[in-house]
C-alpha cells in the first residue's frame, strides 16, 4: 500500500508562524497545477503494482483550488495509479473558504475527509497569528460539513504561545468535543527560523514561547481528550476509536509515500526525495520534463533511528520484533538497554516485546528517541 501527497503551494496571506513552503500569489496556479499533473504521470511507474489508499491535498491552503482543479487531479490518480475504491481523500482547508457553495463542490468530488485549519476559536489569537479567518467562520465551517454529510473531519489547534490562557485552551478543546470531531491534530507554537514570528521576537515586539506553559497545555489536552473517549495515537494527533488518519498513520509506520509538488518529500523505504522548494524552479523543471528533487539513500543506520523515532511517537510504539528481523539481535539488546533509564523514570513502558510512551513520557518523547538512536559505529 503506499499513499500520495499533492503539494498546492499558495495561501491568501502569511500566517506569522508558518515555514511552509507557499506562495501568497496565484498568479501562476494554472501553470503549477498543469506541471503537477505532469509530475503524477511521469513518476506513476514508481508506485506499479502498489495499491494507493490514500491522497491527501496539503499545503498551502489547498482549498483555494476549485471542485474541478481537485477532481482533475484526483482522475489522473485513478488513471495512471492503482487507486483503492476506499481511498481516504483529504482536502487541508481554511475555514474562510468552506462556504456554501464551495462544500457543496467538494461534496461532488471524491473527497471525503476534511483538515480544517481553525487552530484557534478566539478572534484575537488568530489575528495575532495573521490567520484569514475568524472564530465565528471556524464554527459555521464545520457545521456546514457535517451538515453536508462531510463528517469525517479533523480540525488543526495550536496551544503554547502568549494569548492562550489555560482557561481558553480549554474551551478551545471543549468546543471541539461539543461538535463531535473525531480527530484533532493540535501543536505547541514553534517559532521557526525566518518566519514573521522569529523576526518579531528578535526585535522585542513579542514575546518568546513558555515551555512550562506548553507542557502543562499539552497535558490539559491529553486529559481532555482521553476523558471525552479520544484515543492519543500519535503525539500531536487524537482520534475516535478506529478514526485515525490513513495517510499520516502510514508516515509514522514507514509505509511507501509519493511526494508531487513544489517542496514535496517522498519516501520508499530506502531512500528519501524531496522536490525544490521554489516555485519558479519546479516549473521551469516539469516544463522540461524533469523533476527537480534530491535523492538521500538510506543506510540500515539511517533506517534504524528513523523507525525508532517515527513509532515511538504511536501508540503502537517499538516494535521489538521488527527491531531483531531488520536490524538484527544486537540492535534490539542496544535497544533496550538505552532503554532502561527511562523504564525506570516510568518515562516508557515496555509489554508485549513492545516499547511505549507513558503519559509522563509523552512530554519527552524527541529526547527519548534521540537517546535510544544507535550512531553509525554502534550499528
């Protein structure tokens, strides 16, 4: 199975936080759609014979694209690929776009789940982090879906940053489970390099990022969304039972993934490729019909940490058995005995030859994967 990414990369306005690639003119989407159109066709023999259960629309604000832009790209997909009559479809979304008319388009299509970027219900925090949108479009957006029969939905929230108080965290999260949303993906503010907000914070016109104030948020959604029958599957993502994402549950498991798009990565379990970050270049590239990407081979090494760090991040956890079949006896003793630190900070918790994150691990869980990475003269 294997799952395909479309890369739109245009947005109305720069969100402050954002490091995403995009472009706020749209001056050439017609030409960027009609050169990733061309980049599914020339890359379909990298997926033969592989079934594709999943295509997910990211960005950018995809849904800038029209119903037919969409539905174009989804035919070449069913044309030149072997698409699973279930697929899971998700079109990204702002909430200032999903009006009347627009849901009504995207119910004609074959889209059937939605990522509704509202990262926040309160007006001033969204005109702090430059959204397009406001709170009172957040909740008539989703309304809207799911009166439309859309209701397989996730909205994104963000918590951590100066505005959001502890007591509006949590009617943000309460208004999620008051609309019975069966999946969250939220995150803390990170301030990223050359963005907006690492500018503003460089001159003094905002303030940095608390971590306490992140990790106690981080903890009041946890508790949250496990009392109200959410599931944390993986660390920035919570579900209904059996109401995971498809597409980015087969990212953390190291299923085979097709990248299409300015900026896009692809992975096929032992290499990565990543298409340029430039828009100018990606069309000047597919008009020659070339792609313009980088290709990093993997090493057993390089493989190792990756599966390490992507499921440690699940639910599911390390899976100890996969561990000694790909990677050998040694690798799983190295394993565990980096391990046990944390076992015994109750950090990790190990059953049935699987490696797992506790509650109170969850709040560490970059540093414990990167001390239970193996270095390349340890492998």
């Amino acid at each position: 199975m294997a799952g395909i990414y479309l890369h739109i990369p245009f947005c109305k306005q720069a969100c402050y936080y954002c490091d995403f690639h995009f472009s706020t003119s749209i001056t050439y989407k017609d030409e960027m759609l009609n050169a990733i159109a061309k980049e599914l066709l020339i890359r379909s023999k990298e997926l033969d014979g592989i079934k594709v259960e999943t295509i997910y629309f990211g960005g950018g604000t995809p849904s800038l694209l029209s119903a037919d832009e969409i539905s174009k790209l989804i035919d070449i997909i069913q044309n030149n690929f072997d698409l699973d009559e279930k697929a899971e479809i998700t079109l990204e979304a702002n909430p200032d776009d999903l009006y009347l008319q627009k849901l009504r388009e995207i119910k004609a299509t074959l889209v059937n789940r939605l990522s509704i970027g509202v990262q926040s219900f309160f007006d001033e925090d969204l005109k702090w982090m430059n959204r397009a949108h406001r709170a009172n479009e957040a909740e008539s957006a989703v309304k809207r879906a799911q009166d439309f029969g859309l209701e397989n939905i996730t909205i994104d929230l963000i918590y951590g940053y100066p505005l959001l108080t502890d007591e509006k965290w949590i009617h943000n999260i309460n208004k999620t489970t008051e609309f019975r949303i069966p999946h969250i993906s939220s995150y803390s503010m990170t301030v990223e390099p050359k963005t907006a907000l690492a500018s503003m914070i460089k001159k003094g016109t905002q303030k940095q990022m608390d971590d306490v104030q992140s990790a106690a948020q981080f903890e009041m959604l946890m508790s949250e969304l496990k009392a109200n029958g959410f599931e944390h599957y993986e660390i920035s993502n919570f579900a209904k039972p059996n109401q995971y994402s498809k597409h980015n549950t087969n990212y953390w498991c190291g299923v085979h993934y097709l990248g299409v798009g300015p900026s896009a990565h692809s992975f096929d379990g032992k290499s990565r490729q990543w298409n340029v970050a430039n828009n100018a270049k990606y069309l000047q590239a597919l008009a020659q019909d070339k792609i313009p990407s980088e290709v990093e081979h993997l090493t057993d090494f390089d493989r190792y940490n990756e599966y390490v760090m992507t499921s440690l991040r699940t639910m599911w956890g390390i899976d100890l058995l996969k561990v000694e079949t790909d990677f050998g006896t040694s690798a799983k003793q190295k394993l565990l005995a980096f391990a046990n630190e944390y076992l015994d900070k109750s950090w990790l918790a190990f059953a049935d030859e699987k490696i797992t994150l506790t509650h109170a691990g969850k709040l560490y869980a970059d540093l414990i994967a990167s001390e239970l990475f193996i270095t390349e003269n340890e492998f």
